[in-house]
C-alpha cells in the first residue's frame, strides 16, 4: 500500500493525517489489520520553491516509510515524475529476454514464429502502460528501449514496430474506448469542434501536461481523421 500525495501546505497535511486516521478506523470497522510495514509514503512536491521538510505520517504510533520511488501495478513512479527509473527496468527486462530470442534463432526456427515470441515476451514488456510513461519520457530513455528493438530486429531478420508507433496507436485505441463509453469520468475532455470530424485540443501551460495522456489521444485522434 502506498500513501501519494501533493504537498503544497500545512491544510494539505492535516487532511492527509485526517484520511490516515480514517482508513485505520475503517479497518477496524472490517476486522482488517493494517500493515504499516508495507505501507510507504511518498511525496510529490511541484513547487519551485527550497526544500521544504515535512512531518512524517504515523499509523498506529508507527512511522510511515517515506520512499523516493514506489511500483505501483507494474510501473515505477518517482517523486519528480520521472520516468528514467521505470524505463531502465523494461530495458534491462527486455535485454534479458533477448538472450531466449536468439537460442530459438540458432534453432532456424522461421522468422514468423521469431516475431511472436517478440510480441509476447519483449515487446510486451517494453509497452506495458505505454499510454501513462511514454509521453513524459526523455529521449535517452526512448533511445535505449529503442535499442532493444532494433537487436530483436537483427535477430529476426524482419522490421518490427518502433514504439512511438506504437504509443499512438495506444493512444488511439484507449481514446476511441472513452469516447464511446459516455459514464467514463473523462467522457468530457472530448470535445468535437463544428466540423464534426475533429477534437478539440486541450490547452496545456506546462509541457509535462502538453506531453500527458490525454492532449497525446487527442492529437492521435486527430492525426488519424
């Protein structure tokens, strides 16, 4: 479990001990026991401000550990919102797989069936989440997942997708999903301008946000009318 946070003032600590209070209230309305020992806390601070100090978080007289990077549902979020920790894992993950990539290769076994086993066990991982991490990622990280691709290239002996290919196209498929789904929370950031063909283009004063998600499935959207 882990407690992710924005700290901006002291309102904002007080609400985060608030909520600690409550889920360990409400634990103990399920008959749950709260493990603070996999319970991390980390902080996200914007601010361009100095260094600002922070009171730890305590659950039950426990001190919350307070963590720089956490992996949440497979993805590594760190506290700048860098990506550069995340994207050495896929590469290093990715790199190993190879190794199997070649052996069937040394078995002449046909280019096609290479391909597959890329799909499932490489490029799988390398796109995992693709839509969240991608777009906010430097490109000395894109070099270096695109490097696995273009081993596993010279090892099947055919062309495969590059993954900024790939990320529109996951972009799209994710995009066209919320358009249709008119209950989805976020039905709304997709606006058609008068012509009926085209979305309308989020403003975005930051280039962390221009370079997110959804101004990212818009543009793809609109690229592919």
């Amino acid at each position: 479990m882990v407690h992710l946070q924005y700290r901006t003032s002291s309102l904002r600590t007080n609400n985060l001990h608030s909520s600690c209070i409550l889920l360990l209230l409400l634990s103990f309305d399920l008959i749950l026991n709260l493990n603070v020992s996999k319970t991390k806390e980390l902080i996200v601070d914007c601010s361009k401000k100095q260094e600002r100090h922070y009171q730890p978080v305590r659950i039950s007289e426990t001190t919350v550990e307070r963590v720089d990077s956490f992996r949440y549902l497979g993805v590594h979020i760190s506290q700048d919102l860098s990506w550069s920790r995340h994207t050495s894992s896929l590469a290093k993950k990715a790199r190993q797989r190879l190794y199997h990539l070649r052996r069937l290769r040394d078995f002449r076994l046909p280019s096609k069936v290479l391909r597959n086993f890329y799909t499932c066990t490489i490029e799988s991982i390398l796109t995992g989440n693709i839509t969240v991490w991608f777009g906010n990622s430097t490109k000395q990280d894109r070099q270096a997942l695109q490097r696995v691709v273009r081993s596993a290239e010279r090892i099947t002996h055919s062309e495969l997708p590059d993954l900024q290919t790939t990320y529109y196209k996951r972009c799209q498929t994710k995009a066209r999903k919320i358009v249709k789904d008119p209950t989805h929370p976020n039905n709304r950031l997709f606006s058609l301008l008068r012509s009926g063909r085209r979305f309308r283009s989020l403003k975005a004063k930051t280039e962390r946000l221009k370079r997110s998600f959804f101004p990212q499935a818009i543009r793809a959207l609109n690229q592919g009318n």
